[in-house]
C-alpha cells in the first residue's frame, strides 16, 4: 500500500506496520494523542488473527494483578460503539469455570476470597451438584 500523494511519506509521526488489532488500536490511541498516524496492512485489515480469533475479554480466573486493567478493558468495549460511532459487533456473555474434583473445588473456592480480599466480586461459586 502507498500513501496518499497528498501526504508525503515524511509527514507523518508515526508509520504502523499492520492492521490488525495491535495496529489499528495503537494508530487510533497515537491519534488521539495528536499524532499524525500511517498504517500500512499488505492485506485486508483485521483479515487474519484479529478477525477469526474468538476475541474474549475476560476477567475469570485471571492473575489479581490483571484484574485491574481486564475490568478497565470491558468498559472501554461496553461503550466502543458510541466511541467510535460504528457497529463493532462486541457482546458480553460471560464466563465459566467448572470444578472436576474436590481439589478443584477448594482451588475455586480459595480463588473468590482471594479476590473478594482484594475488594474485587466478579468471580462467584455456584453449587451445582451432579
């Protein structure tokens, strides 16, 4: 892909090489920081693992120093469309963790204290018995 004529390669700040998530996301946040932003992608953008991945953003189960920038993350998905204006297609469902055995069960178990000790209720047990 070449630029426009009328932006000369030496005009921009900053030249992203690949328009997949990692590229679009960080063209669109140099952007709004006021720089001027060329991304090149050889292909179609989100074409490959940006657009057939199964694209979760979860907060289950992930580590406590995580859980911060996770839930951080799911707000700025919650309210993407009013940002950007367009349909990005983003739904929540939820996620769920299943206990085999005992130990698993007291591993779960440990792991909603844990959280709920660090001031965080997003994880929960539910006793199910089959």
């Amino acid at each position: 892909m070449t630029p426009p004529a009328s932006a000369p390669l030496g005009s921009y700040d900053v030249i992203v090489i690949g328009a997949g998530i990692q590229g679009t996301s960080s063209a669109l946040n140099l952007a709004l920081r006021g720089r001027r932003v060329l991304v090149i992608e050889k292909n179609t953008p989100a074409a490959h693992a940006s657009g057939v991945n199964a694209g979760g953003v979860r907060s289950l189960w992930r580590h406590p120093a995580e859980i911060p920038l996770a839930r951080a993350s799911l707000e700025l998905w919650r309210g993407i469309e009013d940002w950007l204006g367009a349909d990005c297609e983003f739904h929540t469902g939820g996620s769920l963790r299943i206990a085999e055995s005992e130990a698993d069960m007291a591993a779960l178990e440990q792991r909603v204290r844990d959280i709920a000790d660090l001031g965080y209720a997003h994880e929960e047990l539910l006793g199910f018995l089959l």
